[in-house]
C-alpha cells in the first residue's frame, strides 16, 4: 500500500509538470534593408547639339549592365533563399 501511494503521488507530480504548452514563432519577416532594389543606373549625357558621343554611350552601358546583372543576382538568389526557408520552415509546424 505504501509502495502504490509513493507510485501515485510521483505520477501526480511528473503529470502537472507535463504540462507547459509551446507556442510556435512566425517565420521572421525580411527587412526593408534587404528588400531594397538595386541602386540607380547611370544615365548617359548628351552633348550641347543634342547628341551622344559613342564612347560615352558605350561606358554608360557596360557600367549598367554589370551593375544590373549583379544585382539582380544577388537578389533573386537572396529571394529564392528566402522563400525556400520560409516554405520549410512552415512545412515543419
């Protein structure tokens, strides 16, 4: 008898403790600093008869393509990460 007390008494114990709920986190939202665009591209000049000089024109182009492909890289690679964590991080709730 006194042996089916003490069992009892140590269920009751571990049973209330058993107790705590957890509360699941949202999946942190992305900051306005990483969903920022990419910086502006340059724009070209014009000469004073309304033209454009080549070589000016071919610099201002080059210098936007890579600015663009870069970019555009890093943030559609920074996107795709951040849905992907996103997507496993709520399958697993």
């Amino acid at each position: 008898m006194k042996w089916l007390l003490i069992t009892l008494g140590v269920f009751l114990i571990l049973g209330c403790q058993s107790t705590t709920v957890i509360k699941k986190q949202p999946f942190p939202e992305a900051s306005l600093e990483q969903m920022k665009g990419c910086e502006e591209l340059i724009k070209f000049t014009r000469n004073e008869d309304n033209t454009v000089n080549l070589i000016n024109l071919q610099e201002v182009v080059a210098n936007n393509y890579i600015k663009y492909e870069t970019c555009a890289e890093k943030n559609n690679n920074w996107i795709s990460w951040y849905k992907l964590q996103k997507k496993n991080y709520e399958d697993n709730k």
